[in-house]
C-alpha cells in the first residue's frame, strides 16, 4: 500500500479498487467527474467509451480543462484522470456497440439517452457484473446500483428502462447545473464503494435538489423492503 490512500484505508480496500475492472460508458457531465473520482479513489483498470467531442458549452458542468476545446472527450479526460490521479484510461473514441465486446466487473452507464441505455443493461444483464447507472435532471438526480444476480433488483430496474421519446425535454439554458453532475456522480462512486466492500446498499438512491430530500429503495437476496419510495418514482420517469 501507498501513503497516497493513507486516508481512505480503512474505508475501501486499495488492492481490490485496483484490481476490478470498470467500463465507463459516457465521458460527459456525469461519466467525466466519476471518471476523475475513481482514479482519485485507486482504481487502475478504467475502460471508456465517448464518441463525442468538446464544446465550449460542456465547461461550465463537465470535469474538462478549457484547452481540450474541440478534442474528443475521452482524450481529455484520460489526460485529466492521469494529471489528478495517476491513471492511465483506456479509452474508445465512438459509440458504444455490442461490437465493442469490453469485459468489465463493473459496468457504469453515464449516458442521457434511454435507448442507449437500455442496449447497454440488455447485453451485460447476464454477464454477472454490478451495473451501475446514473441519471440527471436539472434539480433531480438519481442513482441505480444493480447486482444483476438479485432477481428483484433487476425487476425493479427493468421497470424504469421507459422509452426516450416519454422523457422531458429540459429548456434551454436549464439543462444542467454543476452541483447537480457532481452529486450524482458522488452517489455512484458511493455505490462502487459499498459494493466492493460487501455493504448495505440501496437499489436506487433519488435526491431532489430542490427540495433537500433524498429517497432510497433497497432490494437485498432475501428481504424487499422499500423506503419512502413514492416521491422517488415521480421523480425517476423524469431523468435521463
């Protein structure tokens, strides 16, 4: 062990982080800050995969240094993730296909498209890995962490896989504020951690900005127990 994790030892186990295999789908708002963060974390083995390029317009609410204009983003953030954290990507510049064929232990979607990521929950649900999927709304963020081995888990997720054209269009210039993307991809780094260490974790955890309330749905092997899960369903439909 490094002195660099000193701080962190005895709350995630440095050797394990370093050896699991994450595929990161999504370079942009959410997937550049969980990218930054697991690097930061100890996480050796990152795979990312972005088909798109900077615009002056992702600055204000994506983890990408001003001088990386018109790159592509997963150039930008492999630079970034090396600088902050010492770690070196490997990324794909395209789009995410079944082609692409990236073996993973943990498989984060970081995309805004529906259509997307249900392609990708239906080629690696039965691959047996922790699927990890966020989504944002401009005040509204929410937070899937899915073993897909735990059939009630999977149900619940499947059911919130709506198609893209039902979801809501935010409009311009309220499409995304940064303390949104960074609570977001906070609370999906928390799901790696509470995997990896065996803990009690939520399905699902939804925090409404707005109103200063986070909603959570457990759905452990053997129990189902839902916690104030009402606000969180209303909110959910809403989120790309």
């Amino acid at each position: 062990m490094t002195e660099r994790y000193h701080n962190q030892r005895n709350l995630i186990d440095e050797n394990k982080l370093a050896n699991t295999k994450f595929l990161v789908i999504g370079a942009g708002g959410i997937g550049s800050f969980f990218i930054l963060g697991l690097s930061k974390m100890g996480a050796r083995d990152i795979t990312v995969i972005d088909y798109d390029f900077l615009e002056d317009h992702n600055f204000a609410n994506q983890m990408h240094p001003t001088s990386q204009l018109n790159k592509p983003k997963v150039e930008s953030i492999a630079a970034v993730a090396k600088d902050y954290g010492d770690c070196t990507l490997k990324t794909i510049h395209g789009p995410w296909t079944i082609e692409s064929n990236i073996d993973a232990d943990i498989v984060v979607s970081a995309v805004d498209n529906m259509e997307i990521r249900k392609a990708l929950w239906n080629y690696y649900k039965d691959k047996n890995v922790f699927f990890v999927d966020g989504r944002m709304s401009v005040l509204f963020c929410s937070v899937f962490g899915i073993d897909t081995n735990n059939k009630e888990a999977v149900e619940f997720y499947e059911k919130s896989l709506f198609p893209q054209a039902n979801a809501e269009p935010d409009p311009c210039g309220a499409k995304s504020i940064i303390f949104t993307v960074l609570a977001v991809s906070s609370l999906m780094l928390d799901q790696v951690k509470k995997y990896l260490n065996g803990e009690h974790r939520p399905t699902r955890v939804t925090q409404d900005m707005d109103n200063t309330r986070i909603s959570t749905a457990y759905h452990m092997i053997q129990e189902y127990t839902v916690i104030d899960g009402t606000k969180a369903d209303e909110v959910v439909s809403n989120l790309t």
